[in-house]
C-alpha cells in the first residue's frame, strides 16, 4: 500500500472514531463526509446522510438558519456557537459547533462543521449556578453555632394588622397536611413564611426543601422533582427525586408561575394521587409531603394570562396566605431597621444605635419595591458606609440607595391624611405609577424597570389604580 493510500486511510479511521461530529458538504450543498459520532449527535444514520442535499435532509433548516450553508456562501468561519435543538430521536441536544470553510486553489470548494455534544455538560452547569445561587441566598442569612438559621414565626417582625393577619393563617396550618399558597410581591418574605409553617408543625424534624421553580430548564426540574430510573434515558442514573427526599417533610416550590405547563400538570397529578413516578420507571412511589407554593404574581392575574394552571391553582390554594408589600405596613418599617441594625451590627462589628429622623421620613413615603429585602440590602450598605465612629446612620451613609432620597416623593408628607393609612398609601403608590408612566411615553417595560418591579406587577397596579 501506498504512504498517501495509508495516510488517507488512517485520517478516515480517525475521523470515525473520534467523539466529535464532522460533517462536511460540498459546493453543491451535498454531504461528503459525516461521521459516527455526528450521525449519534443527530439521531440519523451515515448512509441516510451521504451525498444526499443538505436541505432536503434537514427541512426545517434554510439558507439563513444553516450554519453550513452560511459559512459556504459567506466564505467566513463561525467558530464556537452553541447550538439547541431537538434531533431525529427526539431528544434535546445542545452542542458547541465550529463551521469552517474549505478552500481548494483560493477557491471555496466547501464547509465543514465540528460539533461537540455538551448536553450534559450544560445541564450540570445549570445544576451548578441554581446550587450556587441558593448556596449564596442561604449565607445571607442569620447562623446559629455555624449552622443555617431555621426560621421560625418568632423570626417574624410586624405588628401591622395586614401581617398579624397572615401570621395568624400561617400558624393555623401548621400541623395541617394541606397545601399553602403563599403571594407576596420580590422581597416579602414568601420563603420565611414557608419555614416557619415547616418549623412551627408537626413535621419540623422532618425534611424542608426549596425549590426555585424558575431557576433551571424544564427537563432538568422535572429529573430534580420526580427522580430518574438508570436506563431511562440516555445517562441516566438511579436518583430518588426531592419529592422523595422531602417524604414526611414540606416540599416548598418557590415561583410556581413559572414552572412549564406541561410540569404543573404532572404535579398536579402527584398531588391528586398521593405517589410519583421517576423519569423512566414504571414504579409507583407514594408520598406524603406537604406542599407549599409561592408566587410573586396574583394567583387570578397569572392564570388569566395562562402562566397558572387553574385546576393546579385551586389545589394548591386549600389555604391562602397574602403578605402584604412594605409600603402597605410602613408602620413596622422602626421595627424591621432596628432588626437589621441589630443584625448587621453582630456581623460587620459595628455599634449603630439607631437612624437619623429625616432618613425615616423618607423611608415612610418611598414605595419600597423590594420590599423589606431592599431595606434590609440599603441598611447593611449604609452601615458599611458609614465611619467607624458613627452611631447614627445620616443621610449621606445611603450612596447605594439614592433612589430613596427622591425630593418628589417629601411632597406627600404635607398632605393632610383626611383617610385610613392604607388608602393613602394606595393613593401615593398611583401617583407615583402615573408620574413614571407619564415620565416613560407611558412605556409598560421602561417604567416597571424605571420603579424596580416586574412588568407583569405594574400591568396589574394600572388595572387596578387607573
């Protein structure tokens, strides 16, 4: 055999056998080589593919959306784009792709694209950011002989009627198996809530896990729920779910509205029946977990624009708790900063004894909306701040939170309360809505960014104020 027969023939096993899909075409747009790991990548077969129009292989493929096909016509590589898509088994694919062109006498004769699977590579990482992200919220929070705090009613702070209120409904279900649905707006204290109900019961030397519903794709949540059978996909591993891991305890789901319909409707199942099955098993496993969902949408709001399912809602709301905004309970905002100035003292070794009157005349009309997690993040930065000889917090301690000290908002304190306290605050809070609007071309996306909420919040204040 010839060296150049030899070598080609080597360059052709190498090809095969490596774990990276080739694929190349030729000026016409047919495939001329394509390799095994390619055509498993894609779910097709080598001779399915071979000399065979790129197009009329891939239909839903054209000349803008095709890697190849760009990189034939513009002569350009496209290197390192990650790529999604479903193949021909059906399966979720997400690969790291290199197109490069082929020249051959300065003139382009071809493209050839290199993809590598990393599909579970982007699934662990995604696994890894939710677990960093919990890991670094659970930090924050008070410690107890080096361990994570577990919050009890006591942790609680408000003396409002709207919170004693919600307290009061909260203890009640405490030894109670059925489900909660917490609503309360970005920084209320949904998860608080939720602890103290697990801690404050029966179950409180059971289990307790949170999971944020909106933090990691859908087919990664469902594994995290319901678990995986080894074999039932593949890569698939034999792991218990948390549903699993949380039997006897209380499972709290946070952001149920952003869970994928088609997910709601599998837990609605579970929570109808009493039992789960994992991913690929054929197994019946029952539970006994109570449930606690928390939203920070109206319930009503997000089932009429279809982000609830409402026979999911009516399962999960056997008991409702609503925690009122901070603006709606600015008498315990005294209380709440002396907390937190207690708190941060302890940990950043400080001696704050207290803050200035005119910082809390404007912490009385600032409509707060990140609630009392904003006030909590503005005291611990103005304690920073502020010189280690201070014992009172002033104004210029609040560079972090200028947004507070806005003059336009001082106007309200002159106004006669000629009406209870919560319907001047509601009366404060559209006004200030209908001068952002007015300020952003009445813009729904610049305004809700403009006052520090979500949009889907600021559709339902207009509804309801204007």
């Amino acid at each position: 055999m010839k060296e150049k027969d030899l070598n080609l023939l080597l360059l052709q096993n190498i090809l095969q056998n490596i774990d990276i899909g080739i694929h190349a075409i030729d000026k016409n747009r047919k495939t001329i080589l394509y390799n095994k790991a390619m055509a498993k990548l894609e779910g097709l077969n080598m001779e399915q593919v071979l000399n065979k129009d790129l197009l009329d292989l891939f239909p839903s493929l054209n000349e803008e959306t095709s890697t190849l096909i760009k990189v034939l016509t513009a002569e350009e590589p496209i290197l390192e784009k990650t790529q999604s898509y479903i193949n021909f088994k059906g399966q979720n694919i997400i690969s790291l792709n290199s197109t490069l062109p082929i020249f051959h006498d300065g003139k382009i004769v071809g493209a050839l694209e290199i993809a590598k699977d990393i599909t579970y590579l982007k699934k662990l990482s995604d696994k890894l950011m939710e677990l960093q992200h919990e890991l670094k919220g659970r930090k924050e929070k008070f410690k107890v002989k080096g361990q994570i705090k577990r919050y009890t009613f006591e942790d609680i702070i408000g003396k409002n009627d709207k919170m004693i209120e919600a307290i009061e409904i909260a203890k009640r279900t405490s030894n109670s198996p059925s489900s909660v649905l917490i609503y309360g707006e970005t920084g209320t204290g949904k998860e608080l809530f939720a602890q103290s109900i697990h801690y404050g019961g029966n179950r409180r030397n059971k289990p307790f896990i949170a999971q944020n519903c909106a933090a990691i794709p859908e087919t990664l949540l469902e594994g995290i729920l319901f678990g995986t059978e080894k074999g039932g996909f593949t890569g698939a591993v034999e792991r218990e779910g948390i549903f699993e891991q949380a039997n006897g305890g209380t499972l709290l789901l946070d952001e149920i509205n952003s869970m994928s319909l088609n997910l709601q409707t599998k837990l609605l199942r579970v929570l109808q029946e009493g039992y789960i099955r994992r991913i690929g098993g054929t197994k019946d496993i029952p539970i006994d977990v109570k449930i606690i969902a928390t939203t920070n949408e109206e319930p009503l709001e997000s089932i009429e624009r279809g982000t609830l399912r409402k026979d999911l809602y009516y399962r999960l709301n056997v008991v409702y708790i609503n925690i009122p905004p901070l603006r709606e309970r600015t008498d315990d905002i005294i209380s709440l900063s002396n907390h937190f100035i207690k708190k941060y003292n302890m940990i950043l070794n400080r001696n704050i004894a207290g803050i200035e009157e005119e910082v809390l005349d404007y912490f009385f009309t600032y409509p707060w909306p990140g609630n009392v997690r904003e006030l909590e993040n503005s005291i611990e930065a103005a304690m920073n701040y502020a010189p280690m000889s201070r014992t009172i917090l002033k104004k210029e301690d609040f560079k972090s939170s200028s947004n507070i000290f806005n003059d336009d908002k001082m106007n309200y304190i002159n106004k006669s309360l000629d009406m209870p306290l919560p319907e001047y605050l509601e009366s404060i809070e559209k006004e200030i809505i209908q001068s952002y609007l007015e300020a952003n071309g009445n813009n729904i996306s610049k305004t809700a960014k403009a006052l520090g909420i979500k949009r889907q919040s600021l559709q339902y204040k207009i509804k309801k104020y204007l």
